[in-house]
C-alpha cells in the first residue's frame, strides 16, 4: 500500500509541476490544493500554489494564503507580494467633505484645524492628513497650545513658521500616558510606569511595507494580561514626510506621539512618554557618550512641552534596548513582544536590522546573511553601534564580524545594566515609581562607568 501511494503521489508531483511549468497557474493551483494539508505533499502543495497565485499578480491572496498556511519557505512571496500591492497601491488619501478647498493658511495656523465627526483634519502646504479620534475628542476643546505643538511636532523640518508660537497656559491634567509602539523598549516603558498610565498607539492608517501584526499581538496581550486597553489611534500622518520627498515615517521622533498630544485635553493628561532607551539619549546616535540632560534637544523640547502643561517623560532614558528586553523578559511577557515592523501573519521576517539586534539575542531565529543586516554590519558608521557590538557578543557572532573584532575584546555585559544619573530626567511624579520597578528588574552600572567612556568611531 505504501509503494502504490508514492507511486500517486510521484504521478501527481509530475503533472502539478508539468501545469505550472506550463503556465497553467490555475489548474496546478486547484491540482495542489487537493494535497495542501498533506504531511508528504503539502509543502510541494503550498509552494505550487503560491508560486502560482504570485505569477498571475493576485498580491491580496498571496498574502492571504501565507497568512493561512505560514511556512518560512513560502515567506519571500507574501513579502514581495506586499511590496508590489503597495507600490502601485492605485490610492487615493480621504479628503474631508466639507472643508477640501481650504487652503493651507500660514498666518492663522490654528484654522489648518478641522473636525468632521470623529475624524480630525490638518491642511497643510501639500495636502491633508487626519486621525480616527475617539468619541471623547472634541476640537473647540481642545487647547490652542496642543495644536500649535502638534503642528510643530509635524512640520518644523519644513515649514519656519510653525517653529515660533506663543498660547495661554494650559491646566495641567492630572493622567500620566505613554506612545505605545508594541516593541520591545515602549513595553519596558509601560512596565515601569505606574499602572494607571494610559497607553496609545499609533495605527499607519494606509498599507505600506511595515505592518501592525505584532504590535498588535503585543497589544492584544497588553489587554489581556493587564486588563488595561490599549488605545489605538489610525492617522495617515507619516505621510507629511513622504510629501517632502523623504520616505515615509514619521516627521520628526516626537510625532510618534503626535496623537496624544491632540488628546492630551480629552484624556486630561499631565505628561506623555516614549520608550526612548540609552541608544538615543546618553548616545549621540548610539555610538559617542554625551550629557543628554544638557542636550540642546532636551532643553528644547522639555520647555515646549511643560509650556502646555505636559511633562515630556522618557522613562527609559537610562536603560539600553538590551536592558529594556531582560525587563520584558523578567516580566514574563517577553514571548508576547516582538520589536519585528516587518512581520506577516504573527511571524517575525528574521531578515531585518530589528530582528539582528533584537530577536536574536533573546535567541529567536534570524537570517544573518539577509542582505539587510549584511549591509548594516558593514557600513560606516555602524548603526546603533553600541547595542550592536553588544548584540554581536550575544550571540557569539564575532568570529563573522573580523573588522569589528578591536571592539568586541572587552565583555559588554555592563550595557544590560542601568544609568542612575538618568533617573534624575524624570519628573518627580513619576520618579520613584520607575526608580522602584527598575531596580526591581535591572543592576545599576558601577563606577567607572563604562557607558561615559563609550565613543564609537567607525
């Protein structure tokens, strides 16, 4: 019985391969999926039909189908099917119906403001972008001063006059929230916060090549663990930089939180964090140790905030990414978060820079040779340097990284400790909580500190 059923199996084999070979995408398609469960046949199945869904530019079903029946052999198709989805995505952006003729007005910018129901509008020089508000959200209450900071947070790279604004004081709420992004850092923010922070996310309203599937299983075990709802807050704004011919994102670092400071009235909130590590901080771009509490940055942005009754809280402004995953991971949610943009159907693309400095360290499966992490080994400067040559030593790699050996002969195990002088940044409300919980995760890095003597020059 066993020899007939290779023989069958052999047969059909050689005529599903003769169909596609032939371009008869549609019947090797429904040939194969007869065997598409099957423990023998179904990966030759899976593979055929893929092959052909992607052959005759059915971009929607080949995601569809990978989302159905993940297989890492298969992943390339769903990922490339996406990129040719949304590169010729025949899109075009709402447009509010009552006010599409308004122009952009540079001397009133508070009237580039718009509510239509529960959507809010901002006109801008090239176009509009919106947000999905919640039901709370109301724009004729919404302080002067949020607006004038959120147009500052979208535009300053291009636009001098949203730069200069002056508002009356705003009241100071008396909530505490946090930019949640679903990552690995922003989930470390969250655990050291106190439990009554709310968290919000971001949602890329428009289909592009990162995509919500692990954020959101990180969100939806937020809920669930924590009995705590993540507000989630869909807005087409990363496109403003795209405009500017850049690629899309977002405008600035501070405009992943743009939607809280729109709600800050709404939610009446007295700070709003980001899950800002060490990398970004203490690093001048992750490589060079510098006092980022004297920082023009820190200065700046600190007193824009507090000038409408917000603290700008970076809770994790003294912990690296590394010591941002041992918090996860000694949390017990760490299975949950994946810090992966690229992920399809809940699996990480092990393949991005995020996979090589995040997942592989927690020891998850990664594609060294992607072409991606190849080219960020190997350019000058290296990015996120310090976290790199850390991630490097993690995962014991350095015997496939020779040009980086003069940096990897000392043990970096100190960077997955914390910085006391960085809990000096956060404001007094939320201090002894985050100061609590750290300890309760991290060790504090011990004199002489390594991290001040950190200077990176590749």
């Amino acid at each position: 019985m066993g020899l007939v059923w290779k023989i069958r199996s052999v047969l059909w084999r050689v005529k599903v391969r003769r169909l596609y070979n032939s371009s008869h995408y549609e019947q090797a398609e429904a040939l194969a999926l007869r065997r598409v469960t099957d423990i023998s046949d179904g990966k030759f199945a899976k593979d055929i039909i893929i092959r052909s869904l992607y052959n005759r530019e059915k971009w929607v079903e080949v995601e569809d189908f990978y989302q159905k029946y993940p297989h890492e052999n298969i992943a390339q198709y769903s990922k490339k099917a996406r990129l040719k989805r949304i590169s010729n995505p025949n899109h075009k952006d709402m447009e509010p119906s009552r006010f599409q003729n308004k122009e952009w007005d540079e001397e009133n910018l508070l009237s580039n403001w718009h509510q239509e129901e529960n959507i809010l509008w901002l006109r801008y020089p090239n176009g509009w972008v919106y947000w999905e508000m919640p039901i709370e959200f109301n724009l004729k209450r919404t302080h002067g001063g949020l607006l004038y900071l959120a147009m500052e947070v979208l535009l300053s790279p291009w636009i001098e006059e949203v730069r200069h604004w002056d508002a009356e004081v705003r009241a100071r709420g008396i909530n505490s929230a946090l930019a949640y992004s679903g990552g690995i850092d922003s989930t470390a923010a969250a655990l050291l916060l106190p439990d009554d922070a709310l968290l919000a996310y971001h949602k890329r309203s428009f289909d592009s090549v990162l995509t919500h599937d692990l954020a959101m299983n990180s969100i939806n075990t937020w809920n669930d663990r924590f009995m705590q709802d993540v507000l989630v807050v869909p807005s087409n704004h990363e496109r403003i930089r795209s405009s500017y011919g850049k690629q899309i994102g977002f405008s600035t670092d501070l405009a992943a939180g743009v939607h809280l400071i729109l709600l800050s009235d709404a939610l009446n909130l007295s700070s709003i964090s980001f899950g800002t590590p060490i990398d970004n901080t203490w690093l001048a771009k992750g490589r060079k140790f510098r006092d980022f509490s004297k920082s023009k940055y820190w200065k700046k942005w600190k007193t824009r905030f507090n000038s409408v009754g917000l603290d700008l809280e970076f809770p994790i402004n003294h912990i690296s990414e590394a010591g941002a995953m041992k918090i996860c991971e000694r949390s017990g949610i760490i299975d949950k978060i994946n810090s992966c943009l690229r992920g399809n159907g809940g699996v990480a693309c092990m393949a991005c820079w995020k996979c090589f400095i995040k997942n592989g360290p927690l020891g998850r499966d990664i594609i060294f040779e992607s072409k991606e992490i190849q080219k960020f080994l190997t350019s000058t400067p290296l990015r996120t340097a310090q976290h790199t040559l850390w991630a490097i030593q993690k995962q014991k790699l350095e015997s496939k990284v020779p040009h980086l050996s003069k940096f990897l002969s000392e043990p970096l195990e100190w960077w997955e400790d914390y910085y006391p002088p960085g809990l000096n940044l956060i404001s007094e409300g939320l201090r002894p909580n985050i100061e609590t919980q750290t300890r309760k995760y991290l060790q504090p890095m011990t004199n002489p500190i390594p991290l001040e003597s950190v200077d990176i020059k590749l």
